[in-house]
C-alpha cells in the first residue's frame, strides 16, 4: 500500500523521502484546524514539507482500504506519545504505482472510531 509507505517516510526522520512515491503532476490539499494547504506539483509538496514543524510525529493508521487505484487510511496523529486527533486520507494511485493525488482531513475533536 503506497499510502502506508508514505505515511511512515513522513513520519520519519528524513520525510524528503516521501517525495519518492509522488508523481510529477502530483496533486494535493491536506486540511488542518488552522486552514488548508493545496498544491499542483511535487515541488509544491516539498515545499510543504520543508514547512512543517519538527516534532516527534506519528501517523497510527487503524483502518485501511483499496479499491483499484483509491486508497484510504484513517488513524490517529500522536505527537511525544500524545494523541493529538484523528485523520482521513486518500490517495490516487497511478499506474506507475506513486501518489497521483492525495486529500488529507484531520480533526482535534472527533474521532470516527477508537483508539485501541
């Protein structure tokens, strides 16, 4: 699953890495509490990326499905052993097997399952 993958690149700690599993054209909007951030190409996401906090971060993904080239995930963000919300996200996988496109939502305030 190209997704999981590329969870855990962001998760660690070189996430430059994920920009391996994204096509050129790559596009994207993640949504955050404070707003939404969106972009048309992989340099847009690497941008992204280089804007992030460093912080001990981790994406528990709890549910994951495919559906031909539709992946989703859902789970928890944990930040220095805290949960600090929960997170929807899919991806589109091309042919050649990368992140075409990718929707994120994540919530501080409500959970769809939980946390085991």
């Amino acid at each position: 699953m190209v997704l999981r993958a590329y969870m855990a690149r962001m998760d660690g700690h070189d996430p430059e890495k994920a920009l391996e599993l994204l096509e050129p054209e790559f596009r994207f909007l993640i949504a955050l509490p404070s707003g939404e951030r969106t972009g048309e190409s992989k340099a847009d996401f690497a941008a992204y990326i280089a804007g992030r906090d460093a912080v001990d971060r981790v994406h528990e993904i709890v549910r994951s499905s495919v559906d031909r080239d539709l992946e989703t995930v859902y789970g928890f963000v944990v930040e220095a052993g805290t949960t600090t919300g929960a997170f929807l996200s899919a991806a589109v996988i091309s042919p050649n097997g990368l992140m075409a496109r990718y929707q994120s939502f994540f919530t501080p305030v409500f959970h769809l399952v939980e946390r085991s």
